[in-house]
C-alpha cells in the first residue's frame, strides 16, 4: 500500500462532497488545490454532488480548468445514506465521506479527502505521499474539541478550559470504552486508506455506529469518525488542517498546544479550513484568514462574488427602497 501512491506517478487523487449551497466554497477549495499543486502533478478529483445544478458544475468546470485536471462527477445514491441528524450550516453532504470506498473506483487505493471550507495553500502530493504505518487513515487534531475528554487529559485547571467547545465530544465515551485522554481529530482533511477500509468493511461499521449511537451523536459524522478509529488513526501535521477556530485563543498559553505547534499553525497553515459557523462568504465574518478565500476565489468563475446580507436584511431593505420610492412619487 505505501508503494501504491509512488506508483502512482504524478497523479494525486482529491475527493470532495457537496451540495448546492457549498458551490461558490468548493470552487474555491478546488481552484487553491491546483494553484498549489506542483507543475509536473496531475489531479485525478471526485466530486460527490449531492444536488449541483447544472449551471453550476458548468461554472465549477470552467473554474478549473488545467490540463493537469481530470474532474469525475459522481452521483449521490440516496438509498446509500439513511436518515442522519443535521442542523444549521451541516447538511446530508458532511455524512458523504463515511462512504467514500462505495463511491470511489476499486482501483483507488487511497485518496485525499477535503471539505468543501478549505483552501489549500501547499502542494499536495506532499500529504498524498505520507505513510499511513498501519492506520486507516491520518487526520489533524481539533483545535476545540481536542480530546475525548478535555477535562482529564488537560491539566487543570487548564487555561484552556473556557475557549473549549464541548470538554466530551463523545457523552458516552466510557459506555464504548473509549481513552479519555486520547486526541479527538477533526475530518476535515483526511488521507484515507481506501484498501483497508474496504478490507475491514468499514463503511458498514460506521454506519452502524452512527444507527446503534444515534441518541449520543454530537458534531455530526465526526462522532462515529472518532469513535469507530479511535486508536486505529496517525496525527497529521495541524497545518494540513488549520481550523479557524484556533483564534478563539488568545495565547498558546491558554490553548491546547505547545507554543511551536500554535504559532506555526497560525502563521503558516498548509490547509485553512473554516470551521466556525460563520464563513469568509457570509457577510460579518471577520477573521484573520478571511483574504485567504478570496485570493483563491479571485481565480474562479465566482471572481466577482461578494457576501450579501442575510435575507431579513436583505427584506428589509427592499421594503425601504419601495416605501421611500412611493414617497418620492407621492
């Protein structure tokens, strides 16, 4: 398995998952990837379409265009995905990468897989070639969930405490046996090992992990993620996932992390992954990383794209304009 991706020559294969409401997003997280890749690289990408319109994957194919690029368009069988909990900026399409052994082709031994919320800022083929050392696949730590039980593995009291998201992202870690002070990885960016997991069925584990825990299910796929590899996932780098929720930090100090480890991250991540529920598109968002989707934006078909107010406002504002209108004319 570790020689199949030097096998694989210059091809470097990319999986991303989404609906409609993520297009202006992945276009950008594509169009980074290829900005960053090497020129003697080929880029072999899977977009899992979950309700793209047609118009859409028509401006998305122009947003990529490079020879180096091979875009595969795979359709969602919905009967693949039962029903799964969603809510607010997480739909059906953050479950696509528990499938991705059923969606991908056999032939594909291991695979790249990014959330449509990124932007890569480095060449990918270094994360493609990294050896997985037996695990089925390697992740980033989370910046605010990063144990399964922060309160334990943290010393205390930890300066870190209040800036925490959830101390157990998994309630019933005890019940599932599960080492409270393990780190909790963040799935975001993964590099999967398509062979094993096909191997090991996987995919059927976690499915039913996600149907026999439904009532413990808290951030979404990243539960069964985490509780299904727990033990059996390699720790990358925090730069190949550099969540913006880092910022919630006011010092390495009061983090999670040792001082290097923090400030590289902040200063220099490989990958931006925008975690919090407000986005660079969405008007307000005012994070240190914001320029860094535009800049990738800038290079689509969406170069033009700016946030709107949110639809209240946006009602608002036209019920002003007509009232001042019919003043004027009165």
């Amino acid at each position: 398995m570790e020689a199949q991706a030097k096998r694989a020559g210059a091809s470097v294969s990319v999986v991303c998952a989404a609906d409609q409401a993520y297009v202006v997003p992945l276009a950008a997280t594509v169009r980074s990837a290829i900005e960053s890749l090497s020129r003697e690289r080929r880029l072999d990408l899977f977009v899992i379409d979950d309700g793209i319109r047609a118009w859409s994957r028509l401006r998305l194919r122009a947003s990529w265009s490079d020879p180096r690029v091979r875009v595969h368009w795979i359709r969602l069988d919905p009967a693949l995905l039962p029903s799964v909990p969603v809510s607010g900026h997480v739909s059906r399409a953050t479950y696509l990468r528990l499938l991705l052994p059923w969606v991908l082709p056999e032939s594909l031994g291991r695979v790249i897989y990014l959330d449509s919320d990124v932007v890569v800022r480095r060449d990918l083929s270094e994360l493609w070639e990294l050896s997985f050392d037996g695990r089925s696949l390697l992740a980033a730590q989370d910046v605010v969930l990063p144990f399964i039980d922060s309160e334990l593995a943290l010393p205390g009291p930890a300066a870190a405490a209040p800036h925490i998201v959830a101390a157990r992202p998994i309630a019933n870690y005890r019940e599932l046996g599960l080492d409270p002070r393990a780190k909790y990885f963040n799935g975001g960016v993964l590099l999967v090992d398509l062979a094993r997991w096909r191997h090991e069925h996987l995919v059927d584990e976690l499915l039913r992990c996600l149907r026999e825990n439904e009532p413990h299910v808290r951030f979404w796929d990243q539960y069964v993620l985490n509780v299904v590899f727990h033990g059996r996932w390699g720790e990358l780098d925090l730069r190949w996932n550099r969540q913006s929720l880092i910022f919630r930090y006011p010092s390495w100090e009061a983090s999670p992390f040792d001082r290097e480890t923090w400030e590289r991250a902040r200063a220099d991540p490989w990958i931006a992954h925008f975690t919090s529920h407000e986005k660079p598109w969405h008007l307000g968002y005012d994070q240190p990383d914001r320029e860094l989707f535009f800049e990738a934006l800038r290079h689509t078909a969406w170069r033009r794209f700016r946030p709107a107010p949110p639809r209240e406002r946006r009602a608002l504002q036209k019920r002003v304009k007509r009232a001042i209108r019919a003043w004027l004319e009165s």
